[in-house]
C-alpha cells in the first residue's frame, strides 16, 4: 500500500511538472524569438564572420578568374549552412521565403524574402532595402548604404522558424503524455508516456535532486523545458532537411537567453547566505579587495560559461560534419567521398550522443548553479 501511493504521488508530480512545463516553454519561447534575430547579437556576429570570409573568398574568386575557373568556397559553404538565413533552403534552386518585419524611423515594412532574389534585387518599400550576406540596409537610388538609417530587423528567419516548430513539436508531445497520465492514472504508461517517463524521472532523480534538494519540485518545470527544448533543437539541427537544418542552439543569441534565464533564476532566488559569501566571505580583511571582485565577477562567468559551451560544442559539430561533407567537391573525386562517407556516418553517430550530453550539461549546471544559491543555508548549518 505504501509503494502504491508513493507511485500515486509520483505520477501527481509527473503530472504536475509536465503541465507547469508547457507555461516554461511559452515564457522561454518569447524570450527567444525577441532575441534569437536582434541585429546587435547573433546577427552581427554571423554577419561580421561572413564578411570576412567573403572579403577572403573575393580575392581569391579574382585570382582564378584569371585562370580561367572557378573555386570551390569550402568557408562560404559551410557558414551559409551555419549561420541564421532569411530564406530555408530545401534543394538546388528551391527555398521557402520567410517573412521580413523591418521597423525603420518610417514605421514598419513587411514583406516576403523572395523579394530580394538571394540578394541579387533591391526591394523598395518605405525605403529602399538591399540583403548583402543576410544583413539587411537601406540604400540609395544608386544602392549604395544609408549609413544614417537605422534598420531594426524583426523578420521570422530560418532559426526563428525552427523555434516556432520546435515548441509546437514541444508542446505537443508535453499535452500528449499529461493527457496520458489524466486518463490512466497509475496505469502502465503507453507510447511517447513510456519513452518519457524514464527521461523525466532520469531529469529529477540524477539532475535535479541531488543538486536541489528539497526545492526540487520548485525548479523541476524550468529543468524539464530546458532539457527538452536544448535536446529537440539539437537533433533538429542533425537532420539535413526541411524542417531541420537550422543551427538554433549553435546560435549564441538563442544559448544567451537560455543562461540568462537561469542567471536571473539563480540571483532572485538566491538566499541571504549566498549573497554574504560574496560580499562577506570567510577570509582575513586584508583579501576582501581581492576575493569581493572575483566573487562578483564568477556571477558573470557561471551563465557565460553556460552560453559558450553550449554554442561552441554544437556549431563546431556541424562545421566537422560539413569539412567532411565538402572534402569531396574541393578534391573534385569520388574517391575522397568514398574515404570520408563512413568518418561522415560515424562523426553523425557522435552528433547524436553530443545532442543529449549537451543539453544533460546545460540542465545540470543549470541545477547546479540554482543550488548553489538556495540550499547555501543548509549546506552552513551542515558543517
């Protein structure tokens, strides 16, 4: 009787967590979508790397133009898959265009990425704009850049897509298993319920409680959404077709709202003990100007270092895969592709545990961290 209703009373939490979990998805959806193509982020970065390259991939174009032929761009390649796009490629010639929402000192202008025919047209609007490596400006007459006008660019793009497609996939499949639980109670799980359940429960036995103790129940919605939404756009971002491609979480402004969401979780939950031990710690005086600094700066480094993790592992995975992929069309032999198809197939397996270990990490330090601030009281009554 007592295992059956601890089972009971699992099965509440479960069911609990899953629902409080679609709220988290909603809240972390927002925040995503505002930044995940907020020009002073992610989209200046890809758009200064790719500028780079194109200065790079210029010259060397006008050097074998005088030969005679054409190069194959091995860094434009890969960083036009890696990098955000306002069209979804699907094959060839044929892509989905997106819509582009840009907001300027005229109000605001809306209209299809097609007008811009991979960059090659100008579309004129409330002013003229131009797309030059997915950086969208306003330009004259004679197209040149308007440097004076500021164009703040709020349009649905390849990421931002992928975001509304994963947490409706995510929402989706959370309703599916809560309905599953209302229906049958403590009965034997069936479909997706069984193939989550031991993920859910892996996520609060091994994640979240032993980092979070009796404040378990308290975080387990955020854990859950993170883990989820991390692992779904990680293996999102492994399938080379529509509606997968896109590099959402290999994006650094997507992984910068992700640790800020749980910086800001950390901080406001954090009890009074915490903040004393960073600005009273158990030191002599004499290193308080030396030890208060370099506490207030691991507040920083904690959420930074769960950005550039997440960010770097992920891109660079699929930089490796795309090298790999590209080998055979710069050595221009079927030779090299026959040599590199099983390395391919292999470094995609690894993809796979890559996906999962990323998001484990991300959650668990996540829980780390949130602990850290909250049980820092009993942890001293402790020792």
């Amino acid at each position: 009787m007592k295992n059956q209703m601890t089972h009971i009373n699992n099965l509440k939490s479960t069911y609990y967590n899953l629902k409080t979990a679609l709220l988290t998805i909603v809240f972390s959806f927002v925040s995503l979508i505002s930044f995940a193509n907020h020009p002073t982020s992610s989209s200046t970065t890809d758009s200064s790397i790719i500028d780079t390259i194109h200065t790079s991939a210029s010259s060397e174009a006008t050097s074998h133009e005088s030969n005679g032929e054409e190069k194959f761009d091995i860094n434009k390649t890969i960083m036009e898959h890696v990098a955000d796009a306002h069209d979804w490629h699907l094959w060839g010639h044929t892509s989905i265009h997106l819509p582009v929402i840009l907001y300027t000192d005229k109000g605001l202008d809306f209209f299809s990425s097609g007008k811009f025919n991979h960059g090659h047209d100008v579309y004129v609007g409330k002013y003229s704009y131009k797309m030059e490596h997915e950086k969208i400006h306003a330009v004259d007459e004679s197209g040149n850049v308007l440097s004076d006008v500021k164009v703040l660019d709020f349009s649905i793009t390849k990421n931002v897509a992928t975001l509304l497609i994963s947490v409706l996939g995510l929402i989706l499949i959370f309703l599916t298993v809560a309905n599953g639980y209302a229906k049958r109670g403590i009965g034997a799980p069936k479909g997706i319920q069984s193939w989550l359940e031991p993920i859910i429960l892996f996520v609060r036995d091994d994640i979240a409680a032993p980092n979070l103790g009796k404040h378990t129940s308290k975080y387990m919605p955020y854990l859950l959404t993170v883990f989820f939404f991390i692992w779904f756009n990680n293996m999102l971002g492994l399938i080379p077709f529509f509606p997968g491609g896109a590099n959402v979480t290999g994006n650094i402004a997507v992984t910068m709202i992700l640790s800020v969401i749980t910086f800001v979780l950390t901080n406001i939950n954090a009890k009074k003990a915490y903040w004393k031990h960073i600005f009273l710690p158990h030191v002599p005086l004499w290193l308080y100007p030396l030890m208060i600094p370099v506490e207030i700066i691991g507040i920083f480094t904690k959420p930074f270092a769960l950005m550039i993790r997440l960010f770097a592992n992920i891109t660079a995975g699929h930089i490796l895969v795309l090298s790999l992929v590209c080998l055979a069309i710069l050595f221009k032999s079927f030779a090299v592709g026959f040599a590199t198809t099983p390395l391919i197939v292999f470094i995609s397996a690894i993809e796979l545990l890559v996906a999962f270990l990323q998001a484990f990490i991300f959650t668990i330090l996540s829980a780390l961290f949130i602990g850290m601030a909250v049980n820092i009281e009993s942890e001293e009554a402790h020792h």
